[in-house]
C-alpha cells in the first residue's frame, strides 16, 4: 500500500459476494478475501467454517480516496448485503457471516457509526441494523483458491444463484461508480 491510498475491512456474510462487488467499484485498486475478528491465529478455511474461531469472513479494500471515499465504500457495502441480519446473510449463517465494520482508524469508526446512525434515523431498513462496528485486530488473507472467486467461477452454481444477483443490483444501482476498463 503506498501512501495515497487507504485500507477498508467489511464483513457481510460471504467474502465471494464483496469482493465481487467492491472488484467493480471505481477506486478500489485491491480486494482481498481473509478473516478477522477471531482468536485462533492463521486460521484456515476449513477452521472459519465451524463457527469456533470467532473469525468473520471479510474483504480487505485497498482504495484511492481521491476516486472514492470510506462513505461511499459503507453505502455500497450496506446496499449490497442485509445488515439487519445476526449472524446470518441468506442462507448462511454463523458468526463468520456477521455484517462487520473493522475499523483501520478513528476516522473509519466515526464515519460508520454516523452512516448507521442516519441509516437508522431514515428507517431505510424494516429491521434494526446489527452490524457491528470494532477496531480491526489480526487480518489473516483466505487462501489462494477464495481470491477471486466469483471471476474465476462464474458458472458455479452459488455464484449464479446467490453472487450474480447481488452484483446486478450493484450495477444498477451504482452505475455512476463503476470502475471503467
């Protein structure tokens, strides 16, 4: 990461689903899959998916904040999953499918807890938002096989079903922040 640009953690259920989202995203220059928020360290797919390690399946952003800003990424991230869910995006569920903000500063955490205060104010959502907001501990990246997997997979079954939809909605939604080329 060079000094013009900045770091972003989110969960929101399946890292697959963000990062496919935050890929086409004008500004993000990085996505990575990974896990944090847990107390096994280097923690392995296999580990995350027990539910135990206390690990959330997240997207690391790295962004250029003169293209898009740390706002602009949770409005995306808040249109893009269900954050009123616990532990649970659709028909996945556990703690490492929570709707998580990790902090990189206080910045960050002022911000998303502002955008979750006016989110909640305006009722944009039939149920209280659940999304927690901490400071970001240990990061450890996924393994090679979950990085771009939506690109790499785009006829798998869950990708159809569950990813394609949520990046139409994105499409439409963002259209004016659609990274170009």
């Amino acid at each position: 990461m060079d000094e013009s640009t900045e770091k972003a953690t989110l969960g929101g259920g399946c890292f697959w689903c963000l990062e496919a989202v935050f890929q086409e995203l004008e500004g993000v220059l990085h996505v990575e899959s990974g896990y944090t928020g847990g107390h096994v360290d280097n923690p392995t797919y296999r580990q995350i998916c027990t539910g135990t390690t206390g690990h959330a399946e997240v997207v690391r952003l790295e962004y250029d904040p003169s293209v898009v800003d740390f706002r602009t990424i949770l409005e995306v991230f808040f249109a893009t999953h269900d954050p009123t869910t616990l532990n649970r995006q659709g028909a996945d569920t556990g703690t490492q499918y929570r709707s998580a903000i990790f902090a990189h500063d206080p910045t960050q955490r002022s911000i998303a807890e502002q955008l979750i205060a006016e989110l909640t104010a305006d009722q944009l959502f039939d149920a209280p938002i659940v999304t927690e907001v901490s400071d970001l501990p240990e990061y450890y990246g996924a393994e090679g096989y979950h990085q771009n997997y939506y690109r790499d997979n785009t006829q798998q079954g869950y990708c159809q079903a569950v990813i394609s939809p949520k990046l139409a909605k994105f499409r439409q939604r963002f259209a004016s922040r659609l990274r170009h080329g």
